[in-house]
C-alpha cells in the first residue's frame, strides 16, 4: 500500500443455510482459523468477525449462525444474531451450496439438503422484504458441471435478490480471491477500524470456548446433537507470559457425560489437547486449559450461557 493511496474499511456479512460453507469461506478470506469448522451443521452460534485485508482495503467479515427455520429458543437467538449482522453490513454475501441445490432440483437430495434449500429460498425471500441487494456466492463447486451451475446461478439471480455473482470453492480457495477483490472494493473510504495484523476481534474468553466446542464436535459428532455448550469460566495471566484456563463443557442429559468423557477421560483428554494446541498457536503463547463436565439439562433456557455466547436471550 502507497503513502498516498486511500483506505477503505468496512463490515461485509456472510449469511446463508446451515452446512453452507460459510466458517470455510471466513476463514478462506482472512487466512486464518477464526470460525469454528466441523462436520455439524449449525455450528457457528453467535456473528465472528474475521479481518481481512486486501491493499488498501479493510473487510471485517462478519460469519453470522446458519439462518434456517428456528424451532426453540437457541434456534431463535442464532436466526435473530444473523439477521442482525447483515443489517450491520455495508455488504452482504449469500453463500449457496450449490451441489445441494443440484441435488434437490434433480430429485437426489437428502433431508438435509432438502431443508438446507428450503432455507435458502426463506434467505432470498428475507433478503427481497428487506431491499438489500447481496452478492450471490455458489460455494461447492468441485466436480459440478458448469450448466448445470449456472441454471441455479440463473434461478436464484432472476428472484432479484442479488447485484452480481461469484463461483467458488471456499474448501480449495477456487474464486475466493476474486471474491474477496469485489469486496475490498465496495468497503467505503475510511481508516482502518482494527491494526493491520489484527485477524479477529473475539474476546479471549469466547474464542478459547469456540475453539474447545469445535474439538468437542470433532471428537463426539456422530453421538451428541446440539446439545452441549462450553462456557470459559476463568482466565489467568501468568508471570511467565502463559494464559491458565478453565472451562465448562455444558450438555443436557447425565448419559452424555460419558460420551465426553469417554474411556478412562480419553475423550475430554483429546478435545483439551486439541483445543490447547489450537489455542497456543493462535494467542502465541503456552496455555493451560482445564476442562470439567456439567449436566444442565435446561442450560439452552438459561440466559448467562447466551450472553456467553454473544446471543440475544429475548430474540
């Protein structure tokens, strides 16, 4: 960047289905893990603001939860903290899968693809009431052939909710950085909000908590639903420049403590270990991290674990 070219900084909002590939994409732009990445739909529970610089230019990229049909009250609070990021942003970016789309339109899709495109029309829909104008994202696009692409493209594009269209593969970086060209020239004029090497802005708190839950998903996946929160119940500076922490892994029903526990505490050993190297690489600096297990079983109607999480209990 010269002396004399101008800044520009602004917040762009990545929205879409759940499993759209929208944490893949954030942490694609930024260059770093800053979301949490699983094989879980529905994983990112309250808006990560990654920071990605382009030149000039500044995008504080807002990765908001999956927007789907909300059914309790988590479910709410993660639709309404969405929404409330794109309302936030000078730009939003709509993430599609477009396999999935593919899939429903030929009759092959799963459930889960079937619901995931039928959040996506309540996303256009939401998008059309609101008279915001998205970039169209087709994520997903390995091995899909080009017409059968860019029908959906076309589809989606003639419903008016979208300015333009991109192609990408957030996995492989296929298009990311034409993309993330296109968005560093819509941020508008101005200094930049964050230091230049600077890429997040989550309280070390709330990012130690996402980064032990995405081990816990990693690791538990197939045996526990939604049903587990972590909470970072302490922080302590050391003198010797290392961070001590203690969390608390949060799940609904006695019969899951064993799952995250797992043989002899194997299980929680592995997510700790994990989730502490995670940490010290990304704080750069040793860690301590101390994992307990709690049953809770009404922990999703208590309002101290949303505001842990950045959620709004009321929504």
């Amino acid at each position: 960047m010269s002396d004399t070219e101008k800044t520009r900084a602004g917040f762009a909002a990545v929205i879409g289905a759940p499993n759209a590939g929208k944490s893949t994409l954030v942490n694609r732009l930024v260059g770093s893990k800053v979301s949490i990445v699983t094989q879980k739909v529905q994983t990112t529970r309250f808006p990560v603001r990654g920071v990605a610089m382009h030149g000039a230019s500044q995008i504080v990229l807002v990765d908001t939860p999956g927007i789907f049909t909300p059914r309790r009250r988590l479910d709410r609070a993660m639709v309404r903290s969405a929404w409330s990021g794109a309302e936030d942003a000078e730009v939003v970016v709509h993430l599609v899968d477009v396999a999935g789309e593919i899939l429903v339109g030929e009759g092959g899709a799963k459930a889960g693809e079937k619901r995931s495109a039928f959040d996506v029309q309540s996303i256009v829909e939401g998008l059309k009431g609101s008279g915001t104008k998205a970039i169209l994202a087709l994520n997903k696009i390995d091995g899909v052939k080009r017409e059968r692409m860019l029908a959906v493209a076309k589809a989606l594009f003639d419903t008016g909710a979208y300015s333009e269209a991109f192609m990408i593969s957030a996995a492989d970086g296929a298009g990311v950085d034409d993309l993330k060209r296109r968005l560093a020239a819509l941020m508008p004029e101005g200094p930049f909000l964050y230091p230049e090497d600077q890429t997040a802005d989550l309280p070390v708190r709330l990012m130690a908590a996402e980064m032990t839950r995405e081990k816990l998903y990693l690791r538990v996946h197939e045996e526990l639903p939604y049903a587990a929160a972590v909470e970072t119940t302490a922080v302590e500076e050391k003198k010797d420049g290392s961070l001590r922490l203690e969390q608390t892994i949060y799940v609904e029903r006695e019969s899951q403590r064993p799952i995250i526990l797992g043989k002899g505490g194997q299980t929680l050993k592995w997510i700790g270990q994990k989730a502490r190297e995670d940490l010290a690489e990304l704080l750069e600096r040793p860690v301590h991290l101390f994992l307990t297990v709690k049953v809770d079983e009404s922990w999703q109607d208590k309002r101290e674990h949303y505001w842990a999480m950045g959620l709004d209990f009321d929504a």
